[in-house]
C-alpha cells in the first residue's frame, strides 16, 4: 500500500505541476505579446488557450505512467501471490 499512496502523491505533484508551470508562462509570455505588438487581448487569449492544450496533454501523458505503473505492481502483487499458495501447498 505504501508504494500505491507514494504513486499516487508524484502524480499529484506532477498534476499540479502541469497546471501551473503553462498557465503562469502562458500569462507572462502573452501579455508581452499583448504589450509589444499592441494586440490586446488576443496575445494572452492565444497563450493560454495554448497553455490549456499543452496542461492537458502532460495530464493525460502522467495519467496513463500512473496506470501503467499501478497495473504493473497488481500484476507483480498477483504473481506474489501465486507463488505464496504453491509453496504453502
């Protein structure tokens, strides 16, 4: 179960990670678009509509390394557990 709750506290930093780092770059990146070429809103509006696509795919990239990992540990817990009940037998 420790191995399960650490799995699961890496994705969430790794989410949090994916949620803030493109947004917040995506914030300053456009306003400094905004702010040289004289193109308000649409600078910002574009970074983050971008920022938005690059959070969701890091998100579903860090959900399908979690899946696979936690599927790998049943997999091993199982094969564990197999080879707990031939030798007790």
């Amino acid at each position: 179960m420790k191995g399960y709750n650490q799995s699961i506290i890496v994705f969430g930093v790794a989410l949090a990670w994916w949620l803030a780092v493109p947004i917040v770059t995506a914030i300053i990146i456009g306003n400094f678009f905004d702010q040289q070429f004289n193109i308000k809103p649409w600078g910002l509006v574009f970074a983050i509509s971008f920022a938005f696509l690059v959070s969701n795919a890091g998100i579903i990239r860090q959900g399908l390394k979690l899946m696979k990992r936690l599927e790998q540990e049943d997999a091993l817990k199982k094969d564990l557990m197999k080879k707990d009940n031939h030798e007790s037998k």
